[in-house]
C-alpha cells in the first residue's frame, strides 16, 4: 500500500498512529540536525520532520523540490503548531522514507504566489496544474458540472452523446473541418454545437435531453474565447418559451446554492432586446447598477409602451456636435459632480482610446447645491441644463456624462463607459450576483457584405407565433439596401432567449421551427437555394416530416459560468489544457505540421505553408 492517508487528511485526534503517506515535496528546511520537509498532494500539506538518526540517509538521498517521497512515521502533536493549515497541529515524525521518483528543478515555484509567468505557465501547464489556485479552479468546475447533472438528472434530462465527426452546424462562426482518409477528397466538420442532433433526439421522443459537450468554433480569439470550449447543452419537447426559462433559472438556482451556498430566491429579472439596448446600449447588461442610457437626440417609445423620457432637449442650440450627431447618449454618474478638471481630462482621453474610437466627451456637473455647470455652458442655459439632468434623471452631486455620434458606435462606447464607470465606483461587485433574461432578439441581422439575412441566433430558432405569416407571405430580398429598416423582415422577432449574469450572457436558446414548410422558408429567407437546403440540411427537413414534436431549447456556456462563479474574468483559468490567444497549445505545440506520408493518405497537397 503506498499510502494510508493523504496529506491534507491527518488531526490532533490521529496523534500516536503509525501512518504512510506519499505526495510531493513542497519545501525542504533543515534546522542543525533536523529537517522539515512538507509533504503536498491534491488534498492539502503535511509537515515531515526528520530527525537526527535520519541523517545519513537524507545525505544520501537528499530530498528536492517536487520530489516524490513515500514516508512511514507516527503523527505527533505540534509544540509550534500552524494556525493556517488544516493539518497544522500534527507533523509526522519520520521513521522511514523512500524516494518514489526524483524530479529536476521545476521551472517555477508551484505555489500560490509564482513566479512562472503565462506563458511559461502554460508551457508545463502538468506542473501549473498541481499549483492550489489552479486546483481550486478545477474544484469549481467539478462542483458547477456536477450540480448541473444533479438537477438536471433529478428532472428527467438524459445525458445523451452525440458525434464530433458531424457535418456543418452553423452557429455562425467557422467551421474545423477534419480530412478523411477513407473517403478521400471529402472532410467532416466539428460541432459547432449539436444543435441539430439535440432536435433529431426530440423527433426521435426523448423529449429531455442533456450534455457537458465540447464544441468547435474556429473564430478570432479576442475577447477571452476558446476554440473549443464545453457547453451545458439542453433541448426539451412540448414546451413553451416559459416553461424553459422557468427550468433553467431553477438550474442556475440551484447551481448558485450547491456551489456557493447562494440562496436566489428572487425571480430573474426580464427585459426585451430592445429594451437591452436602449437602456443599457448593449444586449447583455451588468444589471447590478442602474446608471441607465438616456437618448438626447430624439424622443422614443419602447414596444412595450414605456414613454421615453426626453423630448427635443438639445436641438437647435447652435451646438453642431450635437446638431449634427445621429444620437447623443448620456449616463448620470452617481456623486461624481466634484470630478477635478483632472479627472473629467482622463474620462476624455478614455473613450478617445481607440478601442472605444469616440472624439470626446461632454460633462454635466449637477451640484450638491443644485446649480449646473457644463463644458457646454456656451449652448445651453441652466433652464435647458436642468431638463437635461431631470430626464438623465440625475439627483444633485452627479456628473452626467454625454458622447454623440454615430448611432452604433456611440451606443457602444456609452455601453462601455457605463460599466467602466460602474467599475471605477465599485458597483460590479465581485460577490453579488444578478441574473437577467433578455427577450425578443430580432430573428434576422442584416448583413451589409452580401446584402442580405443572416439568423441572429441560428437558422433553426423559430419567430414569435405572431411574426410567422410576415415571414411566410413577404419576399425576403433587399431591394434597396439603404433602407433595410423598412423591410418587415427586420421586424420580425425570434422566439429566442439569453440568459445574462452580470454582464455576461451564460446561455442562449430559442423556440425551434418544427414545420418542414417553415424551416425551408427560413433557409431561402437566409439566401439558400433549394438544392443547397436539401444538401446541407435534407437530414432535418425529412425528419421534420416524421412528427416533430414542438421543441425548445438551450446551451450554457460551461467555462464563462465557472469564472464567473470563480470571480475570475478568464475562462482559461478554468480549463485544464487551454489554448493561448492565438489558439495554440504551447504545451503540445499544436498546431502542427503532419508529415508527408499522413498528407499523402489523405490525398492533400499543401499550398504553401508559412509554418516550418
Ligand atoms: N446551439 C445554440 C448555441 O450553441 C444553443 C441553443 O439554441 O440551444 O448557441
């Protein structure tokens, strides 16, 4: 037996037991002719102490770092004990040791606070692995994986595999593709998702299905993306848009409590796409502060009748930035009326950074003692200034803050000084958390390059029931591309819904089209030939054609929960074998080149390569 005990296991109450543990060497101190050695495994570290009739043999066999030592010794109660470690009142008193296996100098110390940096880090990710911060990451995911299987077991799901060696399933990104050596000249292509085997397994009658699956996207890396990535993925028969996401939030629910003990007991909060955007100028908001957008530009009316609150505020005051802008966004910030003129200088040059692209900023300081004073004062009176704040609905002591521009771009960049200046006052706390669905997405995006539809979400998700005839009885062409707002396709609103927590959308899922008749309308609204549907798709069009049933569904994703819940803003951390930003295992180094013969089989001559 290697072991009786593992390192993080052993107590006062163990004192006088005879006990062999194994488990790396974390730190070796010798004391004149004494030595301290701790012992480190997966469950934690256990002090050895050496005494002097050990000498020579540690002479002989001298313990280094990462070593590998199987022990025999007694536990014994500590006269100096350490407060910091469960195991910190006892150590072993060694009685005999063997080095299992020795190890060279490790490239950086594994513990909590390193010294490795990224790449090296990942480079012997096996060795980052043993590191406790990186441990506890996996824990997590351990726990969020488990607790999703949990209730979802406890509901009925069944956990049901599906291939990787697929045919396309768009998700809007690229395909990886795989050659085949028994068919030559032809590839498989890795899941995107399995979004179309999940509804093939409801036309087949398992109306519950799950999977902690991987999928394939190969996209540009920015923003915190990997290549392949895991998903909760989900699909249910007979059911209503209400009746997933009254399931889901209950598997988020249950998440929060088993993984942290988090009591959610509050319905999540909804809000249509639309209202997303208006409010919070982006489709995912961070909904743990308000700080809401206000349009200056022009009055609106959200679809679900809230008035807009500003009129005609700014206009005609001879202020061209203004005048000219296709909109004015502006947030109240809360108690920053004192900014110095130092401060409100850095906020300028802020969205002036190229990522945010703006040309400046325009600022309101509301006074505690009521007054306005502006960087616009030229244009506008205090009368005017006031109606401004009211509408911002700004309270005496904020600073409101104003960018105008082009309607897109200034949507984003107010988007973005919103949560940077939620951050800077410390109002995305780390440890609240705040779930929100977002509803009604527009089932079509205009796609200017080719001018025509693309699905928002993809080209399986159904529109709202009322929306259906304005999609069957209108000609999906653009004739006029300017105006692609007029076209009622534009309108139309998909029965799709995203899960949002704190800023973050976990998951994303939609009502599916289960009509033959309609999802072949979709295809050709996307701009799909007849043939080119039957080709790409005939599997799904014929199975629609056995009894589907009604079907919905969604898919979280897996590694954004665990950092979330890890209060980490990186998946990566959370994946044992991660890809770097530019999609390579620096570990493997893969990518790789693959040799002549293995082209030759697969009947694949390269063009040229910029990789020796
Ligand atoms: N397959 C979708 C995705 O990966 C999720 C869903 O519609 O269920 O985003």
């Amino acid at each position: 037996m290697y072991r009786t005990h593992t390192c993080g296991e052993l107590r006062k109450d163990h004192a006088g037991a005879a006990v062999t543990l194994a488990g790396w060497v974390q730190t070796v101190r010798k004391f004149g002719s004494i030595t301290f050695v701790d012992l480190r495994d997966r469950y934690g570290i256990t002090q050895l102490l050496f005494g002097e009739e050990l000498n020579k043999e540690l002479a002989e066999n001298p313990p280094g770092r990462e070593f590998v030592l199987q022990v025999k010794g007694t536990v014994t109660e500590r006269t100096n004990k350490n407060p910091n470690i469960p195991t910190g009142d006892i150590e072993i008193n060694v009685t005999s040791f063997k080095t299992l296996n020795k190890s060279v100098t490790p490239p950086f110390t594994i513990q909590d606070d390193t010294d490795g940096g990224d790449d090296l880090r990942m480079k012997y990710r096996y060795l980052d692995l043993r590191r406790n911060a990186v441990k506890k990451n996996l824990e997590l995911r351990y726990a969020v994986n488990r607790a999703a299987r949990n209730y979802l077991h406890e509901q009925q799901f069944m956990d049901i595999e599906t291939p990787f060696l697929i045919k396309s399933t768009p998700e809007g990104a690229r395909d990886f593709v795989v050659p085949s050596r028994m068919n030559q000249g032809q590839f498989y292509a890795l899941p995107q998702s399995p979004q179309t085997f999940k509804q093939l397994l409801m036309v087949s009658g398992y109306d519950r299905y799950y999977q902690v699956v991987k999928c394939f996207r190969d996209e540009d890396l920015r923003a915190d993306r990997q290549p392949e990535f895991t998903q909760i993925d989900c699909e249910m028969s007979f059911v209503e848009q209400e009746d997933i996401l009254n399931m889901f939030e209950g598997m988020i629910k249950y998440i929060f409590k088993a993984v942290k003990n988090i009591d959610y007991t509050e319905k999540v909060e909804r809000m249509t796409w639309e209202q997303a955007m208006w409010q919070y100028g982006n489709d995912k908001p961070d909904i743990r502060f308000g700080m809401k957008l206000l349009n200056l530009k022009s009055a609106f009316i959200l679809s679900n009748g809230d008035a807009a609150p500003t009129g005609q505020l700014i206009n005609g005051a001879g202020f061209g930035v203004f005048d000219n802008a296709e909109t004015v966004l502006a947030i109240a910030v809360p108690g920053c009326s004192e900014y110095t003129r130092k401060q409100t200088d850095e906020l300028t040059e802020w969205v002036k950074r190229p990522q945010i692209g703006m040309q400046g900023l325009v600022f309101v300081k509301y006074n505690t003692d009521g007054t306005l004073k502006s960087s616009v004062d030229k244009f506008y009176n205090e009368e005017k200034l006031k109606a401004i704040a009211a509408a911002a609905g700004a309270k005496p002591g904020d600073l409101i803050l104003i960018l105008a521009g082009r309607e897109e771009r200034t949507r984003k960049a107010i988007s973005e000084l919103r949560l940077e200046m939620g951050r800077r006052l410390g109002l995305r706390k780390e440890n609240e958390f705040k779930l929100l669905w977002v509803l009604d997405f527009p089932l079509f995006e205009y796609a200017e390059e080719d001018n025509r539809w693309v699905a928002r979400h993809h080209p399986f998700t159904s529109p709202k029931p009322s929306d259906i005839s304005v999609m069957i009885d209108n000609n999906p062409l653009i004739e006029n591309a300017e105006k692609y707002l007029e076209h009622p396709y534009s309108n139309i609103k998909a029965n799709a819904y995203d899960m949002v927590l704190n800023g973050n959308e976990i998951g994303g899922g939609s009502i599916r089209i289960y009509q033959r008749e309609l999802q072949e309308k979709m295809f050709a609204a996307l701009g799909m030939s007849p043939e080119e549907a039957l080709h790409k798709f005939g599997f799904l069009l014929g199975a629609f054609e056995y009894g589907a049933p009604p079907h919905g569904g969604i898919a979280f994703g897996f590694d954004r929960l665990c950092a979330i819940l890890g209060g980490s803003e990186s998946i990566r951390d959370f994946i044992a074998f991660p890809k770097n930003n530019s999609g390579r295992d620096v570990m493997l180094d893969a990518p790789s080149t693959i040799d002549d013969k293995q082209l030759e089989e697969l009947s694949i001559a390269l063009k040229g390569t910029t990789h020796a």
